[in-house]
C-alpha cells in the first residue's frame, strides 16, 4: 500500500440482543462480539495504519450519543461507543507525537439502511426534530463535511475530540 494519510473507521455491530429488552440480559457472547467488532476494531486498523501515515495522518471514527447518556434500546452499543470514544483519546495520546491525530464524529441519528434496521428510530428522528436547536436531523453530507474536514489540514491543531455533528442535539438538558 505504500503510504498513507487518512483513515475512516465506520464499523459497529451488536446482535440484536443487544439492542432491545434488559440491558442486565445481555448475553456474554452478545457482548464480547459488539465490542471485538464496533471497539477493539479501532485499535486493531490503527495499528496496522501506523506504520504506514510515515508523514502524519488522521484517524477517523464514528460514535453515537448513546455511548455517553442512556438512549432506549441503544443498550449493548452504549457500552461499545463509550469504550470507542476512550479508545480515541488513548490513541490521540499515543499517535499524538508521530503527527497522527484521531478524533470521533457523534452524529445525530439519520435514516440509512443500517438504522432502518433499528426499531422506532423514525420516531426518534421525529424527537430530535422536535428538540435540537436546529430543528432538523442533519444529513449524510453535513456529517462527510465534518470528516472532510478533521482529516484535513484545516484541523490541524485537533486530536483526541470528539465532534458533535448532530444539529445541537447534544447541549439540551430538556
Ligand atoms: O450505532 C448505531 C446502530 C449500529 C447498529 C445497527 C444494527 C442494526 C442491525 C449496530 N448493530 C446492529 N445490529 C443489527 O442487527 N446507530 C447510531 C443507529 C441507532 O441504533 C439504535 C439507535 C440508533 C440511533 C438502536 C437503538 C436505539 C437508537
């Protein structure tokens, strides 16, 4: 592959088990596979990545509100996005002095083929239309603005954050 300059982790999987019902239920395999595929995948790309960003670089990845406050149902992937956006900052800290930088984007929920999957997640849509300063969800193309431009030079100066891309969402108490 020669060098490299960017990479952009979008990974995450929890077996539906995971991702309804008790959380106190949740099955020890159910648990392990969420957090090998949607956590330790981080550390295990960044590792492979490293040796090769011989010039700098940028790590992206993306997370979800639910890994920092209880969402409904979110449940098993909480624990994988709380665990993801840690790994960020450790990471930051360790790729930090090659002039790698690592940063998450939390994005506002968004109707994709993925969260279709995801049962009552238009009326969640509906809510955060209700309650997000910007009165809308955002897009797919407001959150590769945001990428776009964490894995540019334009942010430089930024590791280890973690960017709310989410129409406001994130700074309502009510
Ligand atoms: O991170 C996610 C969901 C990722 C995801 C989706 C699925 C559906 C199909 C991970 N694993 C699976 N497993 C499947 O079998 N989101 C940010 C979207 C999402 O998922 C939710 C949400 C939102 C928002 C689940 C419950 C509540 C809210």
């Amino acid at each position: 592959m020669g060098k490299l300059d960017i990479l952009v982790h979008c990974l995450a999987f929890a077996d539906k088990e995971g991702l309804v019902g008790d959380f106190s239920a949740i099955p020890k395999e159910a648990f392990t596979q969420a957090l090998e595929i949607s956590t330790y995948s981080l550390a295990s790309l960044t590792k492979v990545a490293k040796p090769l960003m011989t010039e700098g670089g940028s790590i992206l990845t993306l997370s979800y509100l639910g890994g920092v406050k209880v969402i409904p149902n979110y449940n098993l992937m909480g624990i994988a996005k709380a665990g993801l956006e840690m790994s960020v900052r450790y990471l930051a800290s360790e790729l930090g002095p090659l002039n790698i930088r690592v940063n998450a984007i939390s994005a506002g929920p968004i109707r994709t083929l993925a969260s279709s999957a995801v049962g009552g997640i238009l009326d969640m849509i509906h809510h955060v239309e209700q309650v997000a300063p910007l009165k809308r969800t955002v897009t797919q193309t407001e959150v590769g603005n945001a990428a776009a431009f964490l894995c540019s030079d334009l942010a430089s100066g930024i590791t280890g954050q973690v960017l709310y891309v989410d129409a406001g969402y994130e700074i309502m108490g009510m």
